[in-house]
C-alpha cells in the first residue's frame, strides 16, 4: 500500500468519525428536513431534491423528494463524488459525463442533471444537499450561491441534532438514578422541562440508614445552566453519603467556588435527610424557599432558613435545622417554576395544603401537580419531589 | 427591550431600568453595572421602580454587580422594588445582601 493509500485510508476513517458523531444515519424523517428538501425542490424548479449522507459503503438520504427511499452503493452514486472536494459539483448532463454513464442505475433512472454542494460536519464532507433533474440543466452563479446557502443551514440542522441528543441525556444525568423501596414511605419526583434544557436537578437515594432529597436550581437555562446543576448534584450526592447533610452543602459550595466564582451564576437548594425509623429529620435550604411540611390534615409548616443560595457569596455557610415527619405527613419540595402558576406563593401553598388534606399519596400528588402545569403549560422547568410517611 | 438610563445623585450613580428584568435583558444591567465600575463609580443604586418581574438571570445579574462593587470597595443597593421582585428576593433570602429600599433617596441617605 502506498503511503498515498495509507493517509486517504486515515482520512476517510475521520471522516467516518465525524459522520458517526452526527447520530443522524438510519434515524428517522424529520419535519425541518423535509421542509428543507420541499423548500429546495421548489426554489430550484427540479424533481428531486435530497439530504445526502456518504457512509463506508452506501449513500443513506436523511430526507428526499423524487428519490426511492433506502440507501444506495455508494459506488454508484455522484454524491459520492461530489464529496471528494470542497466545492460545489454541476454536472449538466449525466449520459455524457463518463464518470457517471457507466453506472446503470443511474442511466436506467433517465436523470441528466445533477448539482450537490458538500456537507460539512466540522472539517469533513459527510454528505450533500443536492437536486436533480430529467433534462439537461445549466446553473448560473446566483444558483451555485443560492445552494452553497441552503447547504450552509442544512449543516446548521445536523449539528443541532446532535446537541439535541446531548441535551437529552444531561437531562438524564439531572434525575435520581432509582426507585426509593423504603417500608413505611412513599417518594416520588418529576420535573416538567420547558423548551428549552435547564437547570433544575432533583435526586434522592438512602444512605447512612436515612432517606435524602435534594432538589436544586441553578440560575440560567441551557446547557451551561444544566451543566453546572449535574455537578451540583453529584457533588451533593457523593458528599452526602458519607458526612451530615451540612457538610454536604458546606462542601459542595466550596467545590464550586471555582465554577461559580466571579461568574453571576448562584444555585438555589434544599436538601432533607430523615430517619426512617423515628422521622426525625434535617435539612438545609440554600435560598430555595420553597419546601413545605404538611400534616395529615393538610396543615403547612414552610422548612425555610436565612440560607442564602450556594454562590451568591463566597466562602458562605449553611447550617441544618430540624423537624419531624410523623406518620401521615407529607414533605413536599417545587423549584420556583411552579410560581408562575399562582399569583402568590401562598396560594400555592394553599393549593397544596388542601392535596395534602385529601389524603393524596406521594405519586398521586406529583402527578396532579405535573399534570396541571402540563395543561396549562410550562413556563419554566418545575420539579416536584414528595415524601409521605404512611399513616401509623 | 429593557433599557437601563444613568444618572447621579451626590456620589451615587442610580441605574434605573425601564423593563422587565430576564435572560434577554440581564446582560444590559451587567454592562451598565460593568461600565460604572470602571468608571471609577462604585456606589450605584439600581431604581427597579420600572421594573415589574426579575427572573433568575436578573438576580444574578445584581448579585453579580454587588460582588463587582464590593470588590471595587463601594457597594450596590436597590431602590423601589415591586412586588414580585421583593417576593422574590425574599424566597431566594437574597434581600439579606440586597436589602431593597423602598425608594432611590432611602437607598442613598447616609451614604
């Protein structure tokens, strides 16, 4: 093999790479490609218009009008070709072009025309957007430029996908990891996410013999803002096993001094620890605010503090305070996203003083309240964590 | 789009924004905050009196400008709070550094 050989072959496994990273080969159609293919067809005046992606062995179209569905050897393909350099590929008339009138797919299919401008997943050509067409066919500069155009934002789409497919599994990393088993108790959380990825993190997990929940914020949206709330939540869940819920908090602002620091990023917490056995229990609020202790007539206790949240100033300090879940009490904890709904946090509490009153369970209460902001429809993320000790 | 005007009063410079507070408009009360500093200004009061919501963003754009001044060795106050910006402050207990004023002239007596 010829050292030629040898770096073409590395650089098609780059290449491969890159196609690969995308997550987009064999996924299903979507809407902003079709309507980008439809857009293209139409402003072109052609009959096949196509999102192509050039894999090993075989062209696989993301979207396409005019074209059999399926992959097709690549060997047979132009868009094959097209990737091979930089540059935009016009080829007025396929039967005359011996690069291509060879192929007897392609000459039984009856296309002349073809043009395709390559697809860019970072420096690699991973595909083409390309039209096609039963007779021969010119393109002026305006239409080169016009392609080159649309393919710039058909890169756009593939990219995003990909950071969708992030987004989706930091959301993962916000969640706790399992089901709470703990005889005597109830625990169930959900959190309605918004449009857009945030920062709101709940968890829970037994350890040292007690049951904990955490359920946090971090100021911001997006993936800066989910980012920092899947640190914040591991950090607090390592710490947490193996020293008191304080120290947890205590440790967990120090670790994120640095990530925090002179940025205006501060994170709002609230975390419980209870004992299974007696309900005693203690929690720390890092400005969350918005924790409540029901009994089982529905009567509220707000578990508050003077705790400002982690970040708002450094090197500050929290402390635990006591209280008791007794049988038949319910501990329930929201992100601030639920006060979009109520004009005052007291009506909130209201609202979910008379749940509690009505005897709801844990996971009958998360779900009337995650329901009601699904109906109406969510401003920002809400989370929702509840714990109820059975009756005696 | 909010808009943040600039004026002073004695030695204090009072930032007044005109607008709701969020993710869009957190990053013109940090340039005005920002520019201030490095002015020489350190002593600001931001007059909220036009201000009907803060979200997240907008806390921590005032966090953010009281820790600029505070380093700077002046101080960040606020003035003229509405409801849902007290309430606000008030869960987050952030009104325990950002002790909101009830009016510009509150904020800057004494000072």
């Amino acid at each position: 093999m010829s050292r030629h050989d040898v770096v073409e072959r590395i650089d098609e496994s780059a290449r491969l790479r890159a196609l690969d990273a995308l997550h987009v080969l064999d996924t299903p159609r979507e809407e902003r490609f079709d309507r980008l293919v439809e857009l293209v067809k139409e402003l072109f005046d052609v009959p096949v218009a196509a999102v192509t992606l050039v894999d090993e062995g075989r062209l696989w179209a993301k979207a396409s009008i005019g074209l059999p569905t399926g992959s097709m050897p690549r060997q047979d393909s132009v868009c094959s070709v097209t990737t091979e350099r930089d540059e935009h590929l016009v080829v007025p008339d396929l039967t005359v072009d011996d690069r291509f009138n060879t192929s007897s797919t392609l000459m039984a299919s009856g296309l002349r025309f073809y043009a395709g401008q390559p697809l860019h997943a970072g420096e690699h050509r991973v595909g083409v957007l390309c039209v096609m067409g039963y007779e021969e066919r010119e393109l002026d500069p305006a239409e080169i430029r016009l392609l080159r155009i649309l393919a710039d934002w058909v890169e756009v789409e593939l990219a995003t996908e990909n950071e969708m497919r992030r987004a989706a599994l930091l959301q993962r990393a916000l969640r706790p990891r399992s089901v709470i088993r703990l005889a005597g108790f109830e625990v169930a959380g959900h959190c309605v996410t918004a449009r857009q990825v945030g920062g709101d993190f709940y968890d829970w997990f037994i350890a040292r013999g007690s049951l904990h929940i955490f359920a946090g914020d971090v100021m911001g949206k997006g993936i800066g803002a989910a980012l920092i709330a899947s640190s914040v939540r591991a950090v607090l869940r390592g710490a947490a096993r193996f020293i008191s819920i304080e120290e947890a908090f205590n440790r967990t602002a120090y670790d994120l001094d640095q990530d925090l620091g002179d940025t205006s990023m501060f994170v709002t917490a609230f975390g419980a620890c209870i004992d299974p056995v007696t309900g005693h229990g203690r929690y720390v609020d890092a400005g969350h605010g918005l924790a409540v202790l029901l009994d089982r007539e529905g009567v509220p206790r707000r578990l508050v503090s003077g705790g400002l949240p982690i970040g708002a100033i450094s090197g500050d300090h929290w402390d635990a305070h006591d209280f008791v879940l007794d049988h038949g009490d319910t501990l329930v904890v929201v992100s601030d996203g639920i006060l979009d709904y109520f004009e005052t946090p007291n009506d909130g509490l209201e609202a979910l003083s008379r749940m509690a009153g009505r005897g709801l369970g844990a996971q009958a209460m998360v779900d009337e309240i995650t329901g009601f902001v699904e109906r109406v429809g969510p401003v920002d993320d809400v989370t929702v964590v509840v714990v109820k000790r059975s009756a005696g | 789009m909010m808009q943040v005007h600039t004026s002073t009063i004695g030695d204090a410079t009072v930032l007044s924004c005109d607008g709701r507070l969020t993710m869009v408009a957190a990053p013109t009360l940090r340039s005005a905050i920002d520019d201030a500093v490095s002015d020489g200004r350190v002593r600001l009061v931001v007059d909220l009196a036009g201000t009907s919501f803060v979200d997240s963003s907008g806390l921590g754009a005032l966090v953010a400008g009281l820790k600029r001044t505070r380093q700077a060795g002046g101080d960040l106050r606020i003035a003229s709070a509405q409801e849902q910006v007290r309430m606000v402050l008030n869960l987050t207990n952030l009104d325990r550094i950002l002790e909101p004023f009830d009016s510009v002239g509150d904020a800057v007596h004494g000072w």
